[in-house]
C-alpha cells in the first residue's frame, strides 16, 4: 500500500492582489508519477516554490511524512527540485556541477549521472556557458534522475529537447522508476506525449486545484458525441457538457462524465458517433470553464 508522503492543507500564496494559490488542499503518495497540468500563470510553479521553501505561503501548511516542511532542511534534502531555469555558474564545467549538485542528495549516484550523460551525448568538459538549450534541459534531466531523491521534481524538463531526445528521457525515467521506485511531480505543457508516464494528473486553474484523478479515469471520462445537431442536443441533455462545436448542421459535443455501456450502445443507435477524446484537448476543456 502506497503511504502519502507530501501534503499542502489550505495554502494559499498572494502577491498583492493576485492570488497564485488560493486554499490548495492535496495530497502526494509514494511511488507515483503525478503530472502537474496548468496554463501559463494557473500557479504550477509558485506551487513547486512553495514546496521546497523558495518562497513562503500567506497561510495553510505543507508537511512531509507529516512533518512541517517550511525551512525544514533535514526534510527539504529529501526532495529534488529541478526548475524550468538554473543558474549555474556559467564557467564551470558540467562535471563540476554534476559533482557539487551530487553533495546535497545522500542518494545520488554519480556513476549513473556520467551513464546518462552518455547516452544523452552531453560532454562534461563543457562549461555551462557553452551549452545550447536543449542541453541545459538535458543537464537538468541528468541531475534530477541521479538523486534518487524520495520527491522529484521537474519543472517543464524537456524544452528545447527534439522528440528523439524527449522519448528518451520519458523511457529513461520510467527504467529509473522501476529499479529505484519514488515520487515524481512532472509539470509540462506537453500533455499528449507526456501522459502515459503518468499515473496521476492533478490539474490546476487559477491557482486552484479543479481535478486530481488517475489519467486512465480521466481518458475514461471523457467522449465526444456527435451527429445532426436536433439529435445530439436531445441525446445530452442532462450529461455533462463540457464543449461543443459545430460545423453546418453537425454538432460535436465533449461529455466529462462516465458513460455506461448501455448508454453508449443507445446513442449508437440513435445515429451518433462516440469517440474518444483526446487528453490535450480535455484539458483545454477543463481549464476553459468557468
């Protein structure tokens, strides 16, 4: 049985007038996969600020295994925090950055590190200043791999990364996962590639928490109805609509809400298509409410 190992109970963080997170309750368990899924400015990274004591909430609390986590560093060395942007020393050598970075985390494996710097082609004689984008993503995979730390956290890891380069790392982490079981917090814009790896989605709208669901209940979910618009209007009425569209006389409509088989063979029936929908597009439904 997984045990939860971070929780946030009501936090909330402002600056100003602006609420980035507001009243955010949740709950992270060992040996999971979550993806943290928002748009831009929905809160995601004040979040991840929050939880490895960058920054500090109005109110509420965050514990880990139930101890306070705030300025908190015999628990704070137990969780990795790989941000979207690190500000290495530009002239130092990525070896040496790998070595000093290997000195907070009593778990990290060095000799794994200089494997994944391999595979990745990523030399470490080169100073960091030297490095393109995509192999500054690559240096930060590289790190937040080899903690091995009990919380992992990344923070849009794979910019700059073309698709090869990204299936690696999605196979890399899950390997990794297997052998060395812990918790990952993935935040990314790419959902549609991403979301197999995951194992839950927690999904954030003006910093608040709107959904936290295993990915398969959330594909599960979710169809899309469409057909001569008469006929659809009247087959989802009383279902829960997220979107609709429509083209000439053909609506589409998106239902978040579990269909049962029954139900499904009787808008068959009835002359309508039922398709899955796809889970980038589920979120821009979900985020698109009000």
């Amino acid at each position: 049985m997984s045990s939860m190992i971070l929780e946030t109970k009501n936090l909330s963080k402002s600056y100003g007038k602006v609420k980035a997170v507001e009243d955010f309750t949740i709950k992270f368990e060992e040996n999971k996969i979550y993806g943290l899924l928002g748009r831009n400015g929905a809160g995601k990274t004040t979040l991840l600020n929050l939880i490895t004591s960058r920054i500090f909430a109005n109110s509420g609390e965050i514990t880990f295994f139930g101890e306070n986590l705030v300025e908190n560093q015999d628990v704070l060395q137990h969780i990795c925090y790989i941000p979207e942007k690190n500000f290495f020393i530009k002239q130092m050598k990525v070896k040496k950055i790998i070595a000093y970075c290997s000195t907070f985390f009593e778990n990290f494996n060095i000799l794994y590190a200089d494997e994944l710097c391999e595979k990745f082609s990523l030399s470490v004689n080169k100073k960091y200043s030297a490095l393109s984008r995509g192999y500054e993503s690559i240096l930060r995979i590289v790190i937040g791999l080899a903690t091995r730390a009990p919380i992992t956290i990344f923070d849009e890891p794979v910019l700059g990364l073309d698709a090869a380069v990204r299936d690696i790392f999605y196979r890399e982490l899950l390997n990794d996962y297997s052998a060395f079981p812990r918790t990952f917090i993935i935040s990314t814009h790419l959902i549609e590639e991403s979301a197999d790896i995951f194992e839950e989605a927690v999904i954030i709208k003006n910093g608040r928490l709107i959904k936290q669901t295993s990915v398969e209940e959330l594909k599960a979910a979710a169809v899309y109805i469409s057909g001569k618009r008469e006929t659809v209007e009247k087959a989802v009425s009383g279902l829960n609509v997220i979107h609709t569209e429509s083209i000439a006389n053909v609506l589409i409509c998106t239902i978040y809400q579990p269909l049962s088989s029954g139900q499904q063979e009787h808008l068959r029936l009835s002359g309508l298509d039922i398709s899955p929908v796809p889970i980038q597009k589920l979120f821009i439904y979900l985020t698109n409410q009000e």
